[in-house]
C-alpha cells in the first residue's frame, strides 16, 4: 500500500504531465492557425475552438496571444541554433562559414512551419533584444560571427570586411530562396538547393575580391 507522500507525488507528477501535454497541444495547434490564416487573423477564441478548450483555459497557459508567439519564436530559434552551437570548428575556416549559412536552409526544409511563421509572417510581434526569453540568441550570434571573424583574421577574407555585415550579405540571398520555397513561389523546374549553394559560393566569391560593402549598421557607414 502506497503512502500518502507518494500518492501525492504520484498525483502531482500526473498532473504536471496532463499540463504539458495541454500546452504542447496549445502551441501544436496555434503553429498550424498561424502558419495557414496568418498570425493577424487567429484569434484567442478560433484557437480555443481547434484544441476543444476555453478561452479562459487558453489565457491560464498563456497571458496573450503574443506570448504563445513568443513561446513557439523560441521554440524555432533553439531548433535552428542546436546544430550550429554544436558543431565544432574545422581546419578549413570559409568551409565553417559555409555550413553555417547552409544550416538555415536545412532548417527551412525540416521546420518549415517554424520558419514561415519567424522569417514570413510580418505581423507578428517584434523580438525585443532585452527579452531573456531570448537571451540564449547571444551566444548564436557570438559563435556565428567568431566563424567568420576567424576567416578574417586569417587572412581568408579581407581584413577590411565587418563580419556582421558578411553575415547579413550571406544571409539575404539564403532567405529570400528559401522564403520563395517555404510559400511555393520558387517555379518548379528550379532546385532550391542548388540554388542555395550557388548564392552561398557568389556572395563568399564576392567578399574574397574586396567588393564595396555600402550595408549600413548601427546607425553608420561600414
């Protein structure tokens, strides 16, 4: 016969297990309305009425509907810097920079939900850069630009480049290909991925020639 410390523990441990399950339900369903009517148009109660619960259950989870953004946003970003913050660096620097720049494109083609509803969706809340929700976000861009820095510093790329505006110039293609793919929009005699890599290649070819950067950041020239 249990006692009843662990009868508590045993209800306790069910009931935090039945809450889990009811938010990845929430946040299940809320991924799929925002990705297919567009985050503007679901509302607190349409989200309700897909997972068969109450408004009022819906906001004992989640304060707003921003929240719920915020806590899938997160979900994304974790999904999309796991395999780069575990990845080891090379003796081949520029090889590095390519695989990090191909990692996104690799997380448009297994988490395209995650990626249409971040990189598409132009109505959804702003990621503030205080929020500690995304604070981990730091460290990404700190191991993304180290990457690229290292290149620099040894001489592959020019001493003159800035290693966050490479970033964003080898960015920019990648996501403008993948957001075609993602909404469908790339013809279909086009491979993607093909693509990919050849705007990848340009713009590293591009960067190693010296071409004039005029990208502007924080507020300057670069």
């Amino acid at each position: 016969m249990s006692s009843p410390a662990a009868s508590r523990s045993g209800r306790d441990e069910r009931r935090q297990q039945v809450h889990e399950e009811t938010r990845r339900a929430i946040l299940d369903a809320a991924l799929e309305l925002f990705v297919a009517d567009g985050y503007a148009n679901v509302s607190i109660r349409s989200l309700a009425a897909k997972v068969e619960y109450s408004p009022g259950a819906i906001y004992s989870y989640f304060p707003s509907k921003d929240d719920i953004f915020f806590a899938l946003a997160e979900e994304g970003f974790r999904l999309l810097g796991a395999g780069e913050l575990a990845s080891t660096a090379t003796e081949d620097p520029l090889d590095d920079v390519r695989q990090t720049i191909w990692r996104l494109y690799e997380f448009s083609r297994q988490q395209p939900e995650y990626f249409a509803l971040v990189f598409l969706d132009r109505h959804v809340p702003r990621i503030g850069p205080a929020s500690e929700q995304f604070a981990f976000m730091a460290d990404l861009k700190l191991h993304v630009l180290a990457r690229v820095q290292r290149c620099i510093t040894e001489g592959v790329l020019p001493a003159t480049l800035r290693a966050d505006v490479a970033i964003r110039l080898l960015w920019a293609p990648v996501i403008g290909i993948t957001s075609a793919t993602v909404s469908q929009r790339l013809p279909p005699e086009v491979n993607a991925e093909a693509l990919v890599r050849d705007a990848i290649e340009t713009t590293i070819a591009g960067l190693r020639a010296g071409a004039a950067v005029h990208s502007m950041t924080n507020g300057g020239k670069s």
